[in-house]
C-alpha cells in the first residue's frame, strides 16, 4: 500500500507534465508511451491491447486521469513487485516532467540535486493531489539539510519565510526546489555543500540509510581483514569497496533472528563486534570505541525494529508527524466548536437574565402596589377606629376582633416579605451567574484585543521599518548631492591648482636653468677637491645621504629632478602659500 502511494505521487508528475493544456486530460497516443515506460522500468509486461480495449469507446480527443486510473490500478499497479530499482523509475517520471516545469540553469543546484529535491518531496508530501508539502514538513527537511551542511537553524528566519507565503502555508514540488536551489536558507554556502548537504538528506529520507562508513571485515574464506565502506539499512548491512558505492562486495541480510554483540580485542584487533545470522557470522572492527558502540546500536535498532513489525524509521516518523497534525487540527476545530457552544450558552444566559430580571421588576412593581394598598388600608383603618374610639368607646370586644384580623394580614404580609426576599435571593444568584459570564466574555474580548494589539504593533513594526528605508533612501540622496558640490568644487580647486601648477612649473625650469649654469661653474672647481663637490650635489639634492631620524619612505614629487623629505615639502608648501597669498593682497 505505502508503495503504490510513492508510485502515484511519481506517476501524478509524468501525466500532470503531458497535460499541456492542464484541463486534466491527456492524449491517448501519449498514455501508451507513459504506460510503456512504467511497464518497462517496472518490469512488467506490457500489453497494448489492453489500453486499446480499456479505451475503446473514446478513440477521439484526450484521455481524461480518472479514465486512465482504472487502467493504470488494474493493468499496471496490481502487478508491481518489489524487485525493480525504484530509483530508476523515478528518474524516468522525472525526465518526463522536470524540463516542462523548471530551469536549473539560474540556481545553485545541478539537475541531479534537483531530482533528489524532488524525489524528497514526494516523500514528505501530503497523500492529496495536487501535491503540495505543508509548512511542517518544510521546516523538518530545511533543518535536515543544514544539519547535514553544519550550518545553525534560525527561528527568526524561518518566521520571515512563512510570512512570505500563501495563507495556505505550502509549496509545491518545483516551488521548494527553486527555494533551495535560490539558497535562501543557505548563504554563505558554496555549491558544493549545498550539493553534498542534499545528497546527505536524500540517502536518508529515500535510500532509507541508517548510517555508513569504513569499518575493517574479517574475510570467510583467507581469513584476513580487509577495510570495506559499510551501508545500513533498516533490513540489511552492505559493504563496498569504497565508498562511490560502485563495486559491491557483499550484503547481510538482517530479520528477527540476527542479533549484534561486542567481541573482546584479539589478534591484534581492537573494537571488534559480531553481527550473527542464521547460516553466517561476521566479524567487524570499527575505528574506535564510539563507533563501535554507535554501529551496535544502529544495528539493534533494525533488528527491533524488524522484530515488531515497522518499516523504516523515517516513514513511521513521518506518519506520527501526520498524525500529530491531524490530532492538532481536530483539537483546534473542537476549540472552535467549543468555543461556538459557549457563545450560544451564554446568550441564552443572557436570555434567561433577561427574562428573569422583567419578571422581578414586575414582581416589584406588584409588591410595591401592594404596599401601598396595605398604606392606604392602614390609614382608612387607623382613621376609621379613630372615629369609632371616639364615637363608640364602649365596643372594646369589637375592637379586639379588627385587631385579631388586622394580626392575621399583618402575618400574611410578613409571608408575603419573606417571599420577596426569597426572591431577591434568587435575583442575587441570578445576578452573579450573569457577572460570571459576563466576565468570561470579557476575558475573551481581552484575548481577541490581545490578539489584535499583536497584529497592529507588528503592522506599526513593518511601518516602521518602511519608513526607516524611506529616511536612509532621502539621506542617501542628499549624500549623493552633497558628493556632487563637493565634486564640483573640487574640480574647481583641481583646475586653481593646475593653474598654480604652471607656475610652478615656469618657476622650476628658470630654477634649472640656473642650476645648469652653477653646475658648470663646479665642474671648473670639481678638479681641485672632490668633498667639495659631494656637498654641492647635496645642497642641490642630486646626492643624499642616509641619516639617522625618521625611516618614513621618501616622496617623489614634480617640484625639482630629485626627491626631497616631507620637512622639505613642508618648507616648499609654506613658501608656495606665502606667495599665493601675496598675489591676491598685491592685486
């Protein structure tokens, strides 16, 4: 079952890339060369009478993919074994596909790293076409692959990256390969190791490849120890000769009988350890002692792993993480749901206050009649037995009977106030549920503010920032007019300078001239002592000599036929500034 879903996932991209017109539907001539070449690179039999009498009654136009599933499940899928190179049968989906859907030309990627890009989407993708990889995924094959290149993993970037995407949070399979190919989340990286980081994660994620390196093997037959590159597998152990994997030497089949156990050293050997099968031991040296405990390790973990029945680790891995996303969605759809139901209840909470607080105000407003009905009766009363007080003294028995009466309705008023405080009682309770509610939907519009104060500091952080590269564009190009007047007018002091570097220039031939004639009158007077002649020279700066002080390098400038020290230049620059100051104030 899990392989026939990694066959379709392949088979999707071949048909997907040969509907040119993407209306989900596909030359009947094209399908025989597609059914062709997977019956080929599967190794089953192909029979094109079959395709022919499957689509019989649509000979004219394309053929749609649910037309072609049918066929494709009975014809070719039922009958897959698992004896054919996986690897090959990819390749064959993905020369059919690649060059209609991507360029490798302006990546960093090379087409082999490319179709490994591929080949680990498929793999991480979701079992729903069209085939898209969810963020999750992303970000465990994005930490995967700079584990493998020995770069760190950033938070802060990653979260950048899915602010960029779609609100759906996923990539399709020539969106992630342009992302790694871009090398968004490797900078820094050569090609190379991007490549090499690649190749990594590809012989993991698809080659199933527990673990590999060199390792010394005790030979069966002479007996001697031979070093052989060695590959782990979750149901088998090969080794090579070295490791481009292109001579195979040998393989250990592993099942639920083999076991793995460390062997004391001997004959010269250290870290040595046994893998035991039913008909064969092998004897195998590691490196040293972590590696020794490492590939023991490795080891039993596939045995355990075949002992209860799973298949490759990163495929379970790969299912608990769907799982998990599930578990989480349902848990957030049941959040919602939840938190529906609580709204509903509490509006009918609400209702029911509602009507509850008009039923006390009516019973208020009827207690408060009665009241002063029971006023009004007292009164009539306490004026009727003043009047009969003063007509008829005499009718005390009369009397004693009104008051017996006015007794009872002064007990059933006070039944009547024990009641309303009942009432009232119950109106408090009533009050409070309602405050609770209340204050759980204020928590809730707190929440929801929370939520909503979150979202606009981040709108005022972009703000912010866009603001910031406003200000440093403006402050850029008030620098760069600034540059410019300050260009200008240092092409105007250039073009004073090489004016004044005329005159110099007219100033220093009239100083040759007159050092040519002096240096004809020393040639007279060169005969009669030579010292005297070096100190000329000296003076005129044709000979100078080495003197202790300052080992700064000696300027060459234009000022005379030889070169002079910054104090010299210093005393030049000082006349040089005397005389042009001179000039203005003479003019």
């Amino acid at each position: 079952m899990v392989l026939r879903e990694e066959l379709l996932k392949s088979i999707w991209h071949a048909f997907t890339a040969l509907d040119v017109d993407h209306r989900g539907k596909v030359s009947k001539s094209q399908l025989k060369v597609l059914s062709h070449n997977l019956c080929t690179v599967m190794k089953i039999p192909h029979d094109p009478v079959a395709l022919e009498e499957h689509f019989q009654d649509n000979d004219e136009g394309p053929l749609s993919n649910e037309g072609y599933m049918p066929y494709l499940n009975r014809f070719i899928l039922d009958k897959v074994r698992e004896d054919f190179d996986v690897q090959e049968f990819n390749k064959m989906c993905w020369t059919l596909c690649f060059m209609k859907k991507i360029c490798t030309k302006h990546l960093l990627i090379t087409q082999d790293d490319a179709f490994k890009v591929w080949c680990i989407f498929n793999f991480l993708s979701e079992d729903k076409y069209p085939l898209v990889i969810v963020i999750e995924e992303i970000e465990y094959f994005l930490r995967k692959l700079l584990e493998a290149m020995g770069s760190e993993w950033s938070e802060e970037k990653f979260a950048d990256y899915k602010l960029q995407l779609s609100t759906e949070n996923c990539l399709t399979a020539w969106e992630l390969i342009e992302l790694v190919g871009l090398g968004y989340f490797s900078k820094g990286m050569n090609q190379q190791t991007l490549s090499l980081g690649i190749n990594e994660v590809y012989q993991e994620l698809i080659l199933d490849v527990l673990k590999q390196g060199y390792m010394m093997k005790k030979g069966h037959k002479r007996k001697n120890w031979t070093e052989r590159w060695f590959v782990l597998q979750p149901n088998s152990l090969s080794y090579y000769v070295c490791e481009d994997l292109l001579e195979k030497k040998g393989n250990i089949i592993l099942d639920i009988n083999c076991y793995v156990e460390s062997l004391p050293d001997k004959d010269g050997k250290k870290c040595l350890f046994i893998i035991k099968c039913i008909n064969k031991s092998f004897e195998i040296s590691a490196s040293d002692k972590k590696k020794k405990q490492e590939w023991i390790q490795a080891i039993q973990t596939c045995i355990q792993l075949l002992r209860l029945g799973l298949s490759s680790p990163h495929r379970e891995a790969r299912l608990r993480r769907r799982e998990l996303r599930q578990r989480q969605q349902a848990e957030e759809e049941e959040l919602v749901e939840k938190m529906k139901r609580l709204q509903a209840a509490n509006e009918h909470k609400q209702r029911e206050l509602e009507v509850m607080r008009k039923k006390m105000e009516e019973a208020a407003a009827k207690a408060a009649l009665e009241e002063s009905r029971r006023n009004k009766t007292q009164l009539d009363l306490q004026d009727r037995y003043r009047m009969d007080l003063e007509r008829e003294k005499m009718v005390h028995q009369q009397m004693e009977e009104q008051v017996a009466q006015k007794s009872s309705e002064l007990e059933q008023y006070l039944q009547r106030v024990r009641e309303l405080e009942d009432m009232y009682h119950r109106l408090e309770e009533a009050l409070e549920d309602e405050r609770q509610a209340k204050q759980d939907e204020e928590a809730m519009r707190k929440l929801q503010a929370r939520l909503l104060e979150e979202e606009a500091t981040k709108r005022a952080e972009l703000e912010l920032i866009h603001l910031q590269q406003q200000r440093a564009l403006s402050q850029t190009e008030a620098e760069k007019q600034e540059l410019v007047a300050q260009q200008q007018a240092k092409e105007r002091e250039l073009q004073t300078a090489m004016l004044q570097l005329e005159s110099l220039q007219r100033e220093r031939q009239g100083a040759l001239e007159q050092y040519e004639e002096v240096s004809r009158k020393l040639e007279g007077a060169a005969n009669k002592t030579k010292t005297w002649k070096d100190k000329v020279a000296k003076h005129e700066g044709l000979v100078r000599l080495i003197q202790p002080g300052d080992k700064a390098p000696q300027r060459i400038t234009n000022w005379g036929p030889a070169s002079f020290t910054d104090a010299e230049l210093e005393m030049r620059k000082k006349s040089w500034q005397e005389r042009k100051n001179q000039g203005p104030q003479a003019q």
